[in-house]
C-alpha cells in the first residue's frame, strides 16, 4: 500500500512548498489546484524530483460535487490505497473595509476556506476512520486568532477552520486521526504580493517575512508519526508577531 497524501491549493506558494516536504517524507503526493495546471504541474515535476511520484487532482474546493466527484473516482483506481494525510490549503484573500465589501466579497472567502474544509475533510475521513489512522492540517492565519482590519471575511473564514479543527479533533481521536491547524503570519507568496513589506516588517520581531518551506516544515512534523499526541491545537508560525 502506498502512503498518499492530498494538499489543496498545492501549486503555488505554501502548497506548493507543502507538496515537496511531504513527498520528502516519502508520501506519493495529490495535488489539488482548480485553474492553473501548468503551476500544478511545475509542483508535480518538484514532488518527483524528491524521487516521488505524485497525480494532479483539478477541483475547486468550494464545489461540493466537484470534490466528491473527484475523490470518489480516485479511490476507484486505487482500491487499495487511502489517503492517510489531508493538508487544507487553499484559500483566498478579498480584503476590504466591511462597510465596503461586496457580498460575493464575503462569501468567496468563506466558500473556499471554510466550506472548502468541509467538502474536502468529510470527502476523504470515512476512509481515514476505516483505517484507523490520519493527519489533517489545516491553514488558519493570524488574522483568524487576532483579526485585521480590511479583513472580516478572512479573519471569519480562518477563524472558523481554528473552531471547526477543535471540535473535529475531539471527534476522531480515538481512531488515532489528529487534527490541527497552522497559523502563518507574513508569509513570502503571491498571498501577499502588494504588500508594504518594509513597513510590515517593522512590526515583527524577527524582521522579515517568513518562507513558504519553513511552514512546510511544521506541517510536515504535524503530518508525521511523531506527532501523534497532538491534535486539536493551532500553532502560530508567525517570528513572534502574535502569539
């Protein structure tokens, strides 16, 4: 049986980074995207450098049957695999003032972020449950623990992945399933292109925006064998901005 491991948003940014670090551990990786193939598949030449393999899962998380469709019709082919870690990562940003947001402002966030976890997470954890054993990690942000102005949605979105990973946490520990979340500060991606990153900076107590790899790290521990007495947690990777 071959280890799988499913990474949304996984062709560009924290995905991407997520995608090589867990083919590194030695897991044959699914890469979700919903558009992009060719950054998709620049991720899935990455994952086999590692000296893995991986498949390329197009979907947009926020369509139910788009993801069910296509979870289903991978479990078909591979009836005798499962997929033992699920890595919650896509997400979009709509940032405005409340008073000034658009509807479908709100709601595209909180699509992809919060019902994506939901469509995803429910899609793969039946299968989870039978084998007695997962890892689900999910991208929360700071903005989920302590808010940003121009980002209620955002803020709601990742704020409810934190509350929905503790209360899914307590539902399948016994099945040895942890669940938590990661919550990255300023992170180098085309999440925060546009951004003063000389003004933001001096704000953080390391002085600089963080990499993509180095979340991928905490992700990858969370993922691994070792860390099978954490679970229903959210750790901060921020350089010390909140905490």
């Amino acid at each position: 049986m071959k280890k799988y491991a499913l990474v949304t948003g996984g062709s560009r940014g924290i995905g991407r980074a997520v995608c090589v670090k867990l083919a590194k551990m030695g897991y044959d990786i699914l890469i979700n995207y919903a558009n992009n193939a060719s950054e998709a598949q620049k991720t899935l030449n990455l994952v086999r450098q590692t000296g893995q393999d991986g498949e390329l899962l197009m979907f947009d998380v926020s369509k139910r049957e788009q993801v069910v469709r296509a979870i289903e019709a991978w479990e078909m082919e591979h009836a005798n695999d499962y997929i033992e870690v699920l890595v919650n990562n896509a997400g979009v940003r709509r940032d405005n003032v409340l008073v000034f947001m658009a509807e479908e402002e709100w709601y595209n966030v909180l699509d992809v972020s919060l019902s994506g976890f939901y469509n995803v997470t429910q899609a793969i954890l039946q299968s989870m449950l039978v084998h007695k054993y997962g890892r689900i990690i999910s991208l929360a942000s700071v903005s989920g623990l302590k808010g940003q102005p121009g980002q209620t949605n955002y803020a709601a979105a990742k704020g409810g992945i934190i509350a929905a990973t503790k209360a899914l946490a307590l539902e399948v520990a016994r099945k040895n399933i942890t669940v938590n979340a990661v919550a990255p500060g300023f992170i180098e991606t085309d999440m925060t292109e546009g951004l003063d990153e000389a003004n933001l900076k001096k704000d953080i107590p390391v002085q600089r925006f963080g990499k993509p790899e180095e979340v991928a790290e905490l992700v990858g521990f969370l993922a691994s064998h070792e860390a099978g007495y954490i679970t229903g947690e959210v750790i901060s990777i921020n350089g010390g901005l909140y905490t």
